[in-house]
C-alpha cells in the first residue's frame, strides 16, 4: 500500500502536466533504486516489513552480481547528471 500511495503521489505531477523539477527527478531516482534494492534483497525486505518478496531468496551468482554492479554505474552516473545546486535540504 505505502508503495502504491508513494507511486501516486510521484505520477499525479505528471498526469497535471507539471514541469520535472531537478527534485522530482531525484525522488525517481531514489525511489526506482529503493525498489530495485528491495527485489535483489529479498531478506533485508521481509526483515524490514516488506512482505512481497517472502518467497525469494537474493541471487548471489557471480552474474547477479555483475549485473548489479553495472547497475550501480548506471544509477551512479544518472545521479551525477542532477544538478545539485537545484536541491535543497534533504533532497
């Protein structure tokens, strides 16, 4: 539920037309990598309350693990490309 009001509170802009603002961006950004985190981290996920992944366990393969260090770069240099002068406060 907490996923699906987060969800909504970050499509509504978007349905008004409303501009992306540099801290838009950022909480997509943070929000898509919290998901992310939580699908390759399924026991951090159910130890913390998030019930959806119960029947996973983490790939720790060699691949998996490639796959998300190529992930990381790939956050990492959309994070970069953020202006930070444009974010204030905890963003």
């Amino acid at each position: 539920m907490r996923t699906f009001l987060a969800s909504l509170f970050l499509l509504i802009p978007l349905a008004c037309g409303a501009a992306d603002t540099t801290a838009d961006e950022a909480r997509r950004l943070f929000e898509r990598e919290w998901q992310y985190q939580l699908r390759q981290q399924p026991e951090y996920a159910t130890g913390i309350g998030e019930h959806r992944y119960n029947a996973q366990l983490a790939d720790t393969s060699l691949a998996a693990r490639s796959a998300a260090v190529e992930h990381a770069r790939q956050v990492l240099e959309e994070a970069r490309s953020l202006d930070p002068a444009q974010l204030e406060g905890p963003d």
